[in-house]
C-alpha cells in the first residue's frame, strides 16, 4: 500500500515533461521504422521508372509480365506474349522481373 502511495505522487510531479518525451520518442520510432523506408523505396521505384530501357522485363502493378519494346515519355509498350504488345504508364511498372526472381528465391531458401 505504501509503495502504491508513492508511485502515485511520483507520477503526478513530472507528468508533462515525460508526455512531451514520450510523443518524441513515439515520432522517431514512426520516422525511422515506417516512414523513412517507405520514401526509400519510393525513391528506387522512380529511379527505376525512369531508367528503363528497351528489352528489360518487367512486371506491371496489375501483375503482367512483359519484355519493354518501346519506351516514351510517360508510356511504355511491352510484348506481353508473341506479337502482342500493350502500352502502360510508366507508373503502373512495378519492377523489373530479375528482381521478382531472386526475391522468391531468396524466400524459399
């Protein structure tokens, strides 16, 4: 009973100083687990939009593996199968498909 009597005094003097610190605390740990690696990734996916090149394989957002044949502005035409040939933003590429590869290989190991 004593020991409650205490903690409670103790708790009630430098409440709102440890709330600031503790709302600190909180905002980093967001910034460094959450929002920085999601800006990093971000940043590689544009890198990576933009240095496209002809004949790269790639996966688009909605799951379509292609060959790139054509590169443009904002648009990008790939061969989806023999003589088929579909043209996508540039933002709907999601990633080039060597890299889909090695990523599942890497997670059946």
């Amino acid at each position: 009973m004593n020991n409650l009597s205490i903690l409670l005094q103790v708790d009630g003097q430098g409440s709102g100083m440890s709330t600031i610190i503790m709302m600190v605390l909180l905002f980093v740990v967001f910034y460094f687990f959450m929002i920085r690696p999601q800006q990093k990734k971000a940043k590689d996916a544009r890198k990576f939009r933009e240095n496209l090149q002809k004949g790269a394989k790639v996966v688009t957002i909605g799951g379509i593996h292609g060959k790139v044949v054509e590169v443009n502005e904002k648009t990008v035409l790939m061969e989806v199968s023999d003589g088929v040939k579909m043209r996508f933003e540039k933002s709907a590429v999601a990633m080039d498909n060597s890299m889909q590869l090695t990523e599942e290989t890497a997670k059946s190991a």
